[in-house]
C-alpha cells in the first residue's frame, strides 16, 4: 500500500484527491494548514506529497523548502506534485526550483491529476535500486556513480542526492564533453519544457555542485558553457 500526504485547506479540493488516491491502493493523510502538514511530512515517509502553494501558516514554497533543505529525513526525498492558482506563473517556476517535481494549475480536472501522480509514481518506481542493470557505473575523478544503485560516492563517501539529482547527474556523466541547454535538459531529465522554467534547471545544478564539488564557485565536474549552457567534464571519466 502506498501512503500519500494531501496538503490543502479547501476541503473539497483535499477530500476529492484523497478519494481518488485511495484508488490507487493506498492510505491518505490530510493536513489543513501549512504547520500540519509539514509536521506530518517530516513525521515518516510518504511515496507522494500533494502540496497546495497557498496555505495558512506556512505557505507551499516554505513547505518545498524545509523539506528539501533536510537531507536524510524522511522527506527529503518524497515527490511533490504542488497545487498552485492559474495566476502563479513566478511561484511555480520557484516551487519547482526548490525541488517540487511537478505543478498543477488551479482548477484542474481528475484525469489530469491521477495522469501526474501514476507518471510520478512510475519515474519513482523506474529509479529504485535494482529496476536496471546493476553494474552500470561512471568513475569520474573522485567521484562515482552506480547506477543500479542509485548511488553516488565522492572519494567513497556517500553523497545524498534527491531522484531528480541523481537523474541530472547521470545523465550528464553519461554524456561527458556533450553541451545541453536548460530547454533540452529539461526535455530530457525532466520530461517537460516550458519557456520561463530553465531556471529549474540552474537551481538543480547549483544545489549538485554544493553536494559534489570541493569548491562550487569553481567546479570541476559539471562545467558552464557560457550563452549555451552546461556539460559534465570529459577530462575526469575513466580516472
């Protein structure tokens, strides 16, 4: 049974997502404020969090925040579909740049709803560890991937990295020397492009170069390719 987290004041809206998740074979916890529901969050391990930009106490972004900013608590790594008004264009491009994987805009109908979270749930379910070939690893450097494990390690230590961070990472050693855009990298790794939300991309990579580089001002593995945008060094695979 998967466990999911509905945060969302109107009750209506939370009631109704909750029915159709149950669908899904699995159990829901509601939270009617931003206080609750980043307590029940940080409480234990959801498979999905459904998140509603405006909320009373602590909003959806400040939520995004906190969790994401608390690596190895049990939701850290927690997926989160946030809920956000048609007219929130800024905060949705920041909701996701703080590590909301997808959006919704307000109002919205169930197909699409239940269409994002299963394709959530599926990009979740393809990145566990043994769902691809075990022995499929990059040495770059320092730095190694496994990607059958879904494990990075930076002179054997471990680094903790959120599914979409790993996802960028690999893609990026799998392809060393090789100039992406925002737009096609969002193509690719996230599975979407929309003009105004390339800044996701950024936020992702400064937030990989905190975790993996000695000094991220001056970064050795993921490099900028200024006006382009972005490749993974070349000169460090296979050393």
């Amino acid at each position: 049974m998967k466990n999911f987290l509905v945060v969302e004041d109107n009750a209506d809206i939370a009631n109704l997502v909750a029915m159709h998740l149950r669908d899904l074979d699995g159990h829901v916890d509601l939270a009617n404020n931003g206080k609750q529901g980043l307590s029940l969050a940080q409480s234990k391990r959801y498979d999905l969090i459904v998140l509603d930009l405006m909320l009373p106490g602590l909003d959806g972004l400040e939520i995004c925040k906190r969790l994401r900013g608390q690596a190895g608590a049990p939701s850290d790594m927690t997926p989160i579909l946030m809920l956000t008004a048609k007219s929130a264009e800024l905060d949705r491009i920041v909701g996701l740049e703080m590590g909301a994987d997808d959006y919704l805009t307000k109002p919205f109908s169930i197909l699409e709803l239940m269409a994002r979270v299963k394709a959530i749930l599926r990009r979740v379910k393809n990145s566990e560890p043994g769902t691809v070939s075990s022995g499929e690893h990059i040495d770059a450097g320092d730095l190694q991937l496994d990607k059958g494990r879904r494990q990075a390690t930076i002179k054997g230590q471990p680094v903790e990295l959120t599914a979409r961070e790993f996802d960028l990472l690999w893609h990026f050693a799998r392809h060393p020397g090789q100039v992406f855009t925002r737009t096609r990298l969002l193509d690719t790794v996230w599975g979407y492009g929309h003009d105004g939300y390339e800044h996701t991309v950024n936020s992702h990579i400064n937030r990989l170069r905190a975790k993996i580089e000695q000094q991220p001002s001056r970064p050795e593995y993921i490099l900028t390719v200024w006006g382009v945008g972005y490749k993974f060094n070349d000169s460090l695979v296979g050393k």
